[in-house]
C-alpha cells in the first residue's frame, strides 16, 4: 500500500510539473516513465531478495575467524559502538532532508514539481539497490565478529546485511543530488565548491562512522558510495534541458525471423 501510494504521488507530481516549461531541467513521458517503472521494478525484487537473509545461529558465530576476512577489511572486524551508528543515523537523515532546502530558493522554487519527481526517484533507487547485495551476498557485519555487541543483536537477520551499505548509498545518492541541482541552477555561484565539499563531507563521515560502529567493512562502503554517487548524478544528467540531455524512447526493429521491441538511448 505505501508503495503503491509513493508511486501515485510521483505520477501526480509529474503531471503536475509536464505542464510547464522547465530549466535546467524537465520531465518527459518517456525518461520518466522508463525511470520510475524501472524503480518499482527493483523496490519489489530487491524486497523479495532481501526478505530472505536468514538469522545467525550461535554454532555459526562462535565459527567465525576474522583472519579469513581480506586484508582490507580485517581491521574493522570485532568494532562495536551505538553511540557512533547513532550519530550515523542523525547525519545520514539530515543528508535525506537537503533537498527540501530548495524550497527557499527562489531560482528553483519554480522548479520544485520536477525537481521532487527527480528526488523521488532517487530515493527508490537509493533505497532498494542495497538490498540486492544484502539479500544475495548475505555478508556477516565486522560487530559479531566482536564480544561488544549484545548476542540478541548477533543473532538478528540484520547482522547479515553489511554488503553493501544503505546509509553510504543513501548519503551519497542524496548528497550528490543536492549538490548538482544546486550547481545546475547556479552554474556561476562562488559556493558552488563550499556546497559540493559540504555534501561529501557529510557523506564521507556517515560512511566512516559506519566502518568505525562495527556496522560495516570498508569495502561495504565503498560500493555503497558508488552506488549512491551515481544515482545522485545520473538521475539529475538524464533530465537537463542542455545539448547533454538523454533520452530514452521504445522502437521496433525488423528481424528475419519477425519484430523486436528495444529502447534507444539518444
């Protein structure tokens, strides 16, 4: 039901905001179409997939040798603190609300309908792509390799859900987003590098109090920041108004042996 609801709400807005002409950005039938549809396709497969992690038993954790783990990520193994994923949390939330800061540009206030339709894309994606790793990869978390974190903890499903992380995805995906919204609306701003180095510093510190909580290896965060980087900028880049801008739109090509549908990215 709230999925179903959030998907409605994205097509309200962007029927909303089709009906103007928009800068630097704009939405389209085909780009938006596409891009959502493929973002409900993931929220329900990647749900699917993470629905399946399976809980530790006390046999497997009492098993675990943190000299099997890679070099990289040893180092990061038996490390617990709440304080420190707490303050993750408020950090990675505060990164999640940036954007509604436009709402108090004038330049982009206009905007706001596209602008919104874009960021709830980001958000599906941003949301459900770690999920494909957590539910298929089902990596053990550095913390129960450790005697800090309580063993009702341990023994949760979640402990197997380190590959890769949310919060890295969720602050760089967001993060980048803001960034490059407000660089395309104020390409000549002299804060452009203060907001760009702003928006990576808070992404870079939820990820590093990630490593540091015991909530994730090094690796985890480094897909995760990846991930989340890319669908903050791509997202952004597929609906310019520029000579830059990409489009997607289906076509039909003969075959010898009949027809086949494929979408062209112009």
């Amino acid at each position: 039901m709230i999925r179903n609801t959030f998907f409605l709400f994205a097509v309200i807005l962007h029927l909303a905001c089709a009906q103007s002409t928009l800068h630097p950005y704009k939405t389209n039938w085909n780009t938006d179409g596409i891009t959502l549809g493929t973002a409900v396709i993931v929220a329900f497969s990647a749900s699917a997939i993470d629905d399946k992690v399976p809980k530790l038993t006390t046999t497997e954790i009492d098993g675990l040798n943190k000299q099997e783990i890679n070099a990289i990520d040893r180092f990061s193994a038996g490390l617990y603190s709440t304080s420190q994923s707490s303050i993750s949390d408020i950090l990675v939330g505060s990164a999640i609300l940036s954007p509604v800061l436009f709402v108090f540009d004038n330049d982009v206030r206009g905007d706001i309908g596209t602008v919104a339709t874009m960021y709830i894309e980001t958000a599906l994606f941003a949301t459900f792509l770690p999920s494909y790793g957590k539910g298929s990869v089902q990596r053990i978390r550095p913390y129960v390799y450790g005697s800090k974190a309580p063993l009702s903890e341990k023994l949760s499903s979640d402990s197997r859900r380190s590959f890769f992380s949310g919060h890295a995805t969720w602050a760089f995906a967001t993060s980048v987003f803001f960034a490059q919204v407000y660089s395309d609306f104020h390409p000549t701003s002299k804060y452009t590098t203060t907001v760009w180095t702003g928006a990576i510093g808070i992404a870079s510190t939820v990820s590093i109090l990630r490593v540091t909580s015991g909530a994730h290896f090094l690796t985890d965060i480094a897909v995760g920041a990846a991930v989340g980087s890319a669908v903050g900028y791509l997202i952004p880049y597929f609906h310019r108004t520029t000579e830059n801008e990409i489009s997607l739109s289906p076509f039909i090509t003969p075959r010898s042996s009949g027809f086949s549908l494929a979408i062209r990215l112009k």
